[in-house]
C-alpha cells in the first residue's frame, strides 16, 4: 500500500479538504476523481471513464475502455483497463510535476495503441516484457511521430515500477524498440496556396458581412421564434421543464393550423434567402430543410465562420479562438506603426496564462461583431432555462462560441451538465456539416500551380493527401502556418491581392513578434513560431536563388560563384545558417541583394548602383514591376525642374539601372 496527501495546489483535490488521503494505491473504487465549480463529484475511480471538461475548461472525458461510448471506441478487458486507470493515477497523484486534464488526455491517447496491441494479443499489458514477438510489434502500432513520447513515457513508468507495484517494460527493451523503428521525417503543417487561401478568405468574409448588413433582421426573427413557443407552452421555462423526448416543433403546429411554417416566417422576415444560401444542403430549399432548426443552424454556421477569419489573420488555434470572448477586440495605438488591433484571448485567471494576446488585422472586427450578436442573442435565452446556471458576467460579455440554447435547438444530454466555461474546440473539416454551402466543391479543387506553391514551402506534403484534383483539407494550424509564411515577405507570395490583404499586419507582425520590440506581453508560441517561419522563409527564398528566375549582371560564372554555398547545403544546414544570421537576403525592386553588410546606395529606393552590385541578382519575376518603375522615373523626368541638376542626373542613372536590368533579362 502506499499513501500520500494530495497537494493543496492540485486541481484534483476536492475543494474545502486541505489534507486528502489517498488511502492506497490503487485507490477505493468511490475515490472522488474529479469535482466541479461548486465541489460535486463529477467522477470516481471506478467509473469506466473520467470527465475532466470542468478542470480542462473544455470537453474531456479520459475512457477506459470497458464500456466505449462509441462502437469504434477502444475495448479493453478489465484487467488491462484497471492497469491504464492506475497508470492516470499515478500521473495525477505521483512524485512528479502536475499535468493539467489536457496532458492526462494526450497521455492516455498515446498509451491507448499499446494497451490495445497487448489486449488483441490476450495478455496484460503489465506481462508484456514476456512476450518478445508481441514487443516485436510495438514500433508498428505507435504512431511514428509519438514514438519518442510514447518511449520516455514507458522509461517514465519503469522508474515508477515500485509506486505502480508493476512494470510494462525495462530499458533494454525500449532501446531496442527505439534502434529498431524506422527514421521519421517532421511533417510541416501545410502551407495553404495563395488562390485557395483568398478563396476561403473572401467566402467567409461575405458571410460575415452579410450577416452583419442583416442583423436587425435576424434578431427580430429570433425574438419571433421564442414568442412563438411561449405561447405555445405559457413560458420558454415550462418548455424546457418537459420530460426528455423527442418534442414537436411549434412550428410543425403551426403550420397544421395553416398559421404558416418556418420558411414562411424566414421569407416574411426577409431572411429565407441568406439562410438557404449558406446552410441548407446542397440541393435541397428551405422549405424541404428541417424547419426551425435551420436558424440555429444558421447561428452555429456564423459562429463557425467567424472563427476561421479570425483564426485566418491572427494564428490563434481553435482552441484559442474558443476562449474568445466579445470584448476581445482591443486597439494598441503605435507610433511606428499606427493603430495595432490585438485579439486578448480569456485567460481564467490561470497562472500560466501564457500572455493571451495576439495580433489581428482591422478586418478582424467584423467576425467578431457577427459572432457576438449571435452570442448575446443566445445567452438571454439560457437564462430562461432553468437547466444551466449562467452567470450574468457571461450574459453581458458573452464567449463569442456559444452552444444552442434555443428551445428548438438540439442540446446532447451530456451538456446539459457543462457550463459556458467549458469550450468546446471547433474542426475546419466540419465547414461541410456546419455550413454546407460556404465552398464551391470546385473551386477548392487543387490545381498545378496551387501544388507547386504547396510543396515550394512545405517540401514534406504528403502527396498522396494533397494532390491535383483532390479538394484541399483545410484545417486551423494550416491558417496560423500560412499566415507565418504570407507575414515574412519571404518573396514566395506574389498575388497582389493577398499582398493587399496582409498589409495591415505584415509590419506590425515582424516588428513585434519578429523583432520583440512590443511592450506588450504576445502570446509565447505564436511569437516562437513566427520567428521559426521567419529562418524558414529566408531558407526557402535561399534555395529558390538557384533556379532559374535569378541572373547576375555580372555574368552566370558570377552568379554561380555566389550561390555555390547554396547548392552544396541541405535544406536543414540553410535553416541553420539562416538562425546564425549567416545568411542574408534583403528584397530589392530589381530582384535580391546578397549584401550583409550596409549598403551606401540604399537598394531599396535607389537603383544606380545595383546593376553594377557583385551582390545582387536581377529577378526574371519582377519584370513587370521593373517596367513600371521605368515609366514612373521616366514620368519623373519629364516633370523634375531643368535648373534641379542633380535630381535629373540621380534620375537619368536610375533610368539608365533600369534599361540594364531587362537587358540582362532578355539576354539570360
């Protein structure tokens, strides 16, 4: 038996008991695993699972496999389950550094394909040590990127063999799991092409401002809808006091008593048609659609939407986005850069609040007016609703994810008992259940050039995944990757649209993240990955120098003279380069210069000199900018004062850099 007092510090313990006792190990099966915010018991040991969403802040639920909510679920026998249960406990209550319900769900994720590689193999996984062949097979069932975690894990476990009165495996065996398994290649989120990420910029943005054009609208048809089930029922609490059931909407009775269906209702409000535009299966009308519910639908889709524009110009996660709240939206006036919009993101009080902020675009604004009204909107319903405690905090400031709450809505049993607080995450894969007709299946097709620009930055794309003809699978990291790579003027994003589309961030992004002059307190991993992508971009932009695009006009002998440290590097050794600031490649009008030290001649506003530049390269892809710069100077000529010698001459040699320039284009 061991036994140990609870630290007073952990989320575990139950609230207002300063010393409880673990009376033994494994604990008694009524040992209270989890409570809530008023210190009920949520769960106990001997539960087949353990809901932790109350100290995770959103859902989640540890399963152990003896009785699978789902069919495709994890089985395991009770032997094995007890084991994986003891294994929790002991990263819960163990001597070690506290994990919060997210790792306890990530642990158990990891651990899940060993358990069930020793149950299809009919033994404990406590017995594994004895059964070389089924040890064997352990490197095949563990995902290759959580091998190592799953290894220090079980070394982790080993050490703990005396508290845990059981050993899965010795180090000897680990070794030889780990020299056994094949390398693995770090897959990058993808980076999503230019023409697929303005699409779905541009799609979403027409929602939002539709709905926000229509706004009035929608809250006089949702106000209507709640009248009529309080006439129906006397009052929206004595609806929802009816027994669990299916329940008839009190619009299918309206519509018997020739009062008009929901769709009547939605054309006489002016609204059927943006409804069936955005969330009515493909197909299908609003009349054929299930009613009522459409308009919650309808809400969820706005909500959704909303998320992904501002994932889309600020990076945060969807596990970010969910913690959003209506007041989130602040402006940070800087002297540089002029007014800074920041999304502050609902800490919880926590200690390690990892500094919620982040940088957003202007844009930003309209999603989240959108996702609030929706939000209001549905909070003064929850407070007719005597099932949910709802804080008047929440109901003034309300996230800007709400769950349904209307009486027509569809509500899971199983969150009835959950509160506001906690946040359920949302899937981009899900735009074709929450909002059906939000993309065109067509125009999220890939294209040759849509790959080309894929695998340019994100040379690990699985091909068989992404490939020309196939839609692309959009996902949240995928936004906050491409917007990272979009930020850092890499040079890979040529659109002049989406140029204009990022202008507003790109400055304030490198100048707080890039070079952390903010005084604001960022969000760490945003920052991190940002500077990452940064050595990233300018190692891609290194490796594009070898090509074809680029000519010196100093001659091809010069040029490869130049870029011969390029070729002889992988792309790993010009990441390492590029974090030494042993690269440096600066953008020019004319194409890039090489040049690490200061230039004289500026570069950037002054041609003269670059055409004679050991350091620079001429781009073939700036051709028709390089043109206009022609004709500006030209311009420039013609209006400059005759007695202004100096700035005709500074004038005369720029126009004289330009003619060079597409001479050594044409020539190359």
């Amino acid at each position: 038996m061991n036994e140990f007092v609870l630290k007073l510090d952990s989320p575990y313990a139950v609230p207002g008991i300063a010393n409880y006792l673990l009376p033994s190990f494994p604990p008694p099966p009524d040992f209270p695993i989890a409570v809530d915010m008023a210190g009920a018991v949520v769960c106990r040991y001997a539960d087949p699972s353990w809901n932790l969403s109350w100290l995770a802040g959103k859902p989640v639920r540890l399963d152990f496999g003896v009785a699978p909510r789902r069919r495709d679920s994890l089985r395991l026998s009770s032997g094995n389950s007890e084991l994986l249960k003891q294994v929790m406990i002991y990263y819960m209550y163990g001597e070690r550094n506290l994990v919060t319900a997210d790792t306890l769900s990530f642990y158990i994720a990891s651990l899940r394909p060993l358990f069930k590689l020793c149950n299809d193999n009919g033994i404990l996984v406590s017995d594994l040590a004895r059964y070389p062949k089924v040890v064997a097979k352990v490197s095949g069932v563990v995902h290759k990127s959580k091998l190592g975690v799953v290894m220090s894990m079980l070394f982790e476990l080993y050490n703990a063999r005396e508290f845990l009165q059981f050993e899965i495996l010795p180090p000897e065996r680990l070794q030889m799991i780990i020299k056994s398994a094949p390398e693995t290649t770090k897959r990058q989120h993808p980076y999503i092409p230019p023409r697929l990420w303005l699409y779905q910029m541009k799609r979403c943005r027409e929602m939002l401002e539709e709905f926000n054009r229509r706004c009035d609208d929608f809250e006089a048809i949702y106000h209507h809808c709640l009248d009529v089930y309080q006439r129906k029922h006397g009052s929206l609490a004595a609806f929802y006091e009816l027994p669990p059931g299916p329940r008839m909407s009190a619009f299918q009775t309206n519509a018997a008593a020739g009062l008009g269906s929901f769709a009547d209702t939605a054309r006489a409000f002016g609204v059927a048609e943006v409804i069936e535009k955005w969330v009515v299966d493909v197909g299908s009308t609003l009349d054929e659609g299930s009613g009522v519910r459409l308009l919650s639908k309808y809400f969820g889709a706005v909500q959704f939407v909303g998320s992904v524009y501002l994932a889309s110009f600020s990076g945060m996660r969807a596990s970010e986005v969910a913690r959003l709240r209506s007041d989130c939206l602040v402006v940070d006036h800087d002297e540089r850069v002029g007014d800074v919009y920041l999304l502050q993101g609902d800490t919880r009080k926590t200690v390690d609040d990892d500094n919620a902020i982040w940088i957003t675009s202007p844009t930003a604004k309209i999603a989240v007016e959108a996702m609030s009204s929706v939000a209001r909107m549905r909070m003064t319903t929850a407070l007719e609703d005597p099932r949910f405690e709802v804080a008047q905090a929440l109901v003034e400031n309300p996230y800007l994810i709400t769950r349904t709450y209307e009486p027509w809505g569809v509500l899971r049993v199983n969150d009835i008992g959950l509160g506001e607080e906690v946040r359920k995450a949302l899937s981009f894969r899900e735009w074709r259940m929450r909002c059906p007709r939000l993309f065109d299946p067509k125009e999220i097709l890939i294209t040759e050039e849509d790959l080309q620009a894929a695998r340019l930055v994100t040379p690990s794309l699985d091909m068989d995944r992404y490939a020309v003809g196939k839609p692309w699978n959009f996902t949240f990291h995928q936004l906050r990757r491409t917007l990272n790579v979009n930020a850092t003027h890499s040079g890979i994003v040529s659109l002049p649209s989406l140029q204009y589309e990022m202008k507003h961030q790109t400055p304030t992004m490198s100048l707080y993240y890039g070079q952390g002059f903010s005084r604001l307190r960022l969000n760490r991993a945003m920052t991190t990955e940002f500077i990452e992508t940064m050595f990233q971009a300018l190692a891609t932009r290194a490796s594009s120098l070898l090509g074809d695009e680029f000519a010196s006009p100093l001659g091809e002998k010069h040029k490869s003279r130049m870029v011969e440290f390029i070729s002889q590097r992988t792309a790993n050794q010009l990441l390492s380069m590029a974090k030494k600031g042993q690269i440096s490649i600066r953008e020019t009008v004319l194409g890039v210069c090489l040049n690490r030290d200061y230039c004289p001649y500026g570069g950037i506003d002054h041609l003269s000199e670059c055409t004679r530049c050991d350091k620079a390269l001429i781009s073939k892809a700036k051709r028709g900018q390089i043109e206009r710069v022609g004709r500006l100077i030209a311009q420039a000529i013609v209006d400059v004062d005759s007695v202004d010698s100096l700035l005709r001459e500074c004038f005369d040699a720029q126009e004289v850099a330009v003619k060079e320039a597409l001479n050594v284009i044409d020539a190359d």
